[in-house]
C-alpha cells in the first residue's frame, strides 16, 4: 500500500473540490474504494467526482438498495454502495465483472465488504469524521500482485 495523500477537509465543499482534484491521479478504468463511517462523506466524495466528470449531480445519491448506479455521459462512472450486501456472491449476479471490463470510473462504497472481488490495483480513501464539519480523508494505492 502506497500512502498518496492524507488531507484534512474542513467543509463539504472543500471535499467535493478535493474529489474533483483526484481525478488527474485517476485513469478512466480505475476503481476507487471509500470507507469511513456513515456520514463521513462518501457519497458527497461520489458528487465532487461526478462533477469532475461532466455528470449530473443532482442525479448522484447513495444506491444503498440497488447496488449500483449507473451515470452515463463521455465519461461515465459507475457508482457501488454495498453496505446493505447480504453476500459477496450478490455481485456476481449484478455483473460485477462486467462492470470492471467497462470504459468508466468504478466507485465502491463499502468496498471492504468484497475483498475478494476487488481488483489487484485500486484507489482506497478512507474518511474520519473530525467533527460536524471537518474530515481526515487518507487516499493510498493498493497494489496486491
């Protein structure tokens, strides 16, 4: 694991922005993995990307029932939230794979929950609540090979 930034954000508008900055580290076949408590940010993480890329925000919500949701556009993303996975296997019957084989940005809320399913590289951020309004946000790039 390779530490890339560690940051604090005192507002939900610095970490839309932030979210908007990662996206010249980021590659569109990427997969991005946010992990924090509820609350923490991540879905506001989600927007601040979705902004980055030219996507309808006010479309961008947490898919805690359906899994996935999809954001077409030039560069689409493709946005997990498995907090309310029952079974890893549940991916493979939403077409996980086929989602990683896609032209787009894949973000993972909850990634965690499916280790085993996640590719050898990707982008982990992880979110702390500080306080009402600031958070501690580490990103780092996990290399298994």
């Amino acid at each position: 694991m390779t530490k890339v930034l560690q940051i604090i954000s005192h507002s939900e508008e610095e970490t839309l922005a932030l979210a908007e900055k990662i996206l010249n580290l980021l590659t569109p076949d990427d997969v991005v993995v946010l992990s924090g408590e509820l609350g923490a940010g991540k879905t506001l993480f989600v927007r601040g990307l979705a902004r980055g890329l030219g996507l309808d925000v006010m479309h961008v919500n947490s898919p805690s029932y359906t899994i996935v949701n999809e954001y077409p556009g030039e560069k689409p993303m493709y946005h997990f939230d498995l907090y309310r996975l029952g079974d890893s296997s549940e991916l493979v019957e939403i077409g996980w794979d086929d989602y990683l084989s896609k032209k787009g940005l894949v973000v993972v809320e909850w990634g965690e929950r499916a280790d085993e399913f996640l590719p050898k590289r990707y982008y982990k951020i992880e979110f702390s609540i500080l306080n009402e309004k600031e958070r501690e946000i580490h990103i780092s790039l996990i290399r298994n090979e």
